[in-house]
C-alpha cells in the first residue's frame, strides 16, 4: 500500500532461478499487480487482449521496466496505481554480495 509517499511491503517470496522461467517473468509481475490492486475482472481480461497482435487494449498496460539495483542483479518490475511487483534476479553470484553462492530470483510486491 502506498502510505505517506512510501510503498510499504506486502509480499515478498525468494526462489530459486530453476523453479521461475524468464519467460513467465512480465506475466507473473502483472498479475500480483492486478491481484493487489484488486482490479475487476473485466479490467485483467482486457489487459491480455490483442487487436489483431497488437498491444493489449488495457488504456494503461503495465510496461515491465528493467534495473539493475546492485552489482550481479537484474529487477524487472512493473506497476500501476498503488501497487508495484518486482523479480530481482541474480544473474552473477560471484558479483553479488560476495557471499552468495547460488542464482535466485526474490520476488516481491508493495501496495
């Protein structure tokens, strides 16, 4: 939830590269932002419908932006309203923290 200009956390899982596929990833993330932001159910349906393959007809399609927070992590992450979903995925253990010994993808979402 977005409270006095800070998102405050409401989820938040870590797992394993092997058991998210990249893939899945821009799905995944839109749909903890719809779950929390408690959108209708015609609202998701329109959000994953094409016109002739072209982008969603959803008026403000949540676009999946990419940071890189740290050294050795890549964040995909989207959002609308008051609620933003994140991946951080841990592509180089030996540049993260130092001390990690395996990939993992810690996703997460805040309202």
């Amino acid at each position: 939830m977005y409270v006095k200009g800070r998102f405050e956390q409401r989820f938040h899982e870590h797992v394993t590269a092997l058991d998210l596929a990249e893939k899945r990833v821009a799905e995944l993330l839109r749909s903890l932002v719809f779950r929390y932001e408690e959108a209708a159910g015609e609202r998701i349906v329109s959000a994953y419908l094409t016109h002739r393959g072209r982008a969603a007809k959803l008026a403000h399609p949540y676009q999946i932006h990419v940071t890189y927070p740290e050294p050795g992590v890549i964040r995909r992450y989207c959002g609308g309203g008051d609620a933003l979903a994140w991946v951080d995925w841990v592509v180089d253990p030996m540049s993260f923290r130092r001390n990690s010994e395996r990939s993992r993808m810690d996703a997460g979402l805040s309202k």
